[in-house]
C-alpha cells in the first residue's frame, strides 16, 4: 500500500484512524512543530514503520488530520440537524452540536488554528467547505421562505464566525457557561439581532 492510500482492510482502517487520534492529541498539544512522527506513534501504540504505511510525513498526517477533523465535525452537524424542523431550528441544534463536538475534541482550535501557518491551503479548504454547505442550506431556505431574504454567503461566515468564537471561549479560554445558556443567548441574538 502506498502512502496516504486508503486501508483495504478493518485492521487497517483502524490503524490509519489510531495514527490520525494520536496526531490530533499530540500535536495539539504540544503543537505542529515540537510534535514528532515519534511521539504521534508512541500514542497510537504503533511502530514508527507503520506510520509510513498510511502517510509520507509530518505534513502529510498533518493536512489529513485538518481535512479528517473537519469531516467528522460535519458529521456531528449532520446528526445534530438531522430533525430540526426548519432552519432556524436547524442553527440552534447545529450550535449545539458544534459546542459538544469542540468540547469533546478540545485540540481542534490549536489545530485549525496552526493550519494557518503549516498548511494554508488545507485552513482556506477547511473554512471554505463548512462555508459552501452551509450557503447552500441558507439559500434554501430564503427560497422555501423560512427565513428572511439576505446575502447566503455573508450569512454563512457570520454565523460560522459565531460558533467559531464561542467554541474558543468555551475551549481555549475554558469559560464554564452551560452549553444551552449559551446556545439560548447566541439563537436569541441569531433569531432577533440587536433591535429593541
């Protein structure tokens, strides 16, 4: 198998996804740059060979691992919104849904954050394909007439610009607001804005 190829089998499967985990919980914590491919297979309890089964380098579990966690967040979105009702439904329960996933996976903002610098290109994808869905489900909405007409691709970064914020104070600044006190407040402020 060549690097970065998908598992043909279970065992490997699992094996590429022990790699990816560790190299979540190592590099953030201790970063990209003091993380090393002896460490990341250290904490997936592999030997340092069969890290090159599943990826060339460094870099390469690094882009992976922005792209893997970015998958498995819209996942947890998909399962959050899966029976909201409508769309304003749907962003409170995504909101939720987006708080739970970062507070389980608290590394998540070092790690997207240092993409900025180790990998550009993988930070822009990572926004860009919450961005898309995200346009897409607010211009259906406008046209289904659930929502008030607007601008979808403003729309979506602010409201990803919401959630991203919040995640951080609750992650990264460990601000211990109860997760539906804070989705009230930001769905109030979604639903109704700033006008008295």
């Amino acid at each position: 198998m060549e690097a970065n190829a998908t598992p043909k089998t279970a065992r490997g499967e699992a094996t590429r996804r022990a790699i990816l985990s560790a190299a979540e919980q190592v590099i953030g914590e201790r970063g990209f740059n003091d993380a090393s491919i002896t460490d990341i297979t250290r904490e997936a309890g592999v030997a340092q060979g069969t890290f090159y089964i599943y990826f060339k380098s460094k870099d390469e579990v690094f882009a992976e691992l922005v792209v893997d966690m970015g998958r498995l967040l819209r996942e947890a979105l998909n399962a959050a919104t899966a029976e909201a009702a409508d769309r304003l439904s749907a962003e409170k329960e995504g909101l939720r849904g987006f708080l739970t996933f970062v507070s389980a996976h608290p590394n998540l903002y070092r790690i997207i954050q240092e993409a900025l610098f180790v990998n550009p290109d993988a930070y822009r994808a990572y926004f860009e394909s919450f961005a898309d869905g995200y346009r897409e489900a607010l211009a259906a909405a406008d046209a289904a007439g659930e929502i008030r007409p607007g601008d979808p691709d403003v729309r979506a970064w602010m409201l990803m610009g919401i959630a991203k914020t919040l995640g951080e104070r609750a992650v990264v600044w460990g601000d211990t607001t109860p997760i539906d006190a804070v989705v009230d407040a930001a769905h109030d402020m979604i639903v109704n804005g700033l006008r008295r």
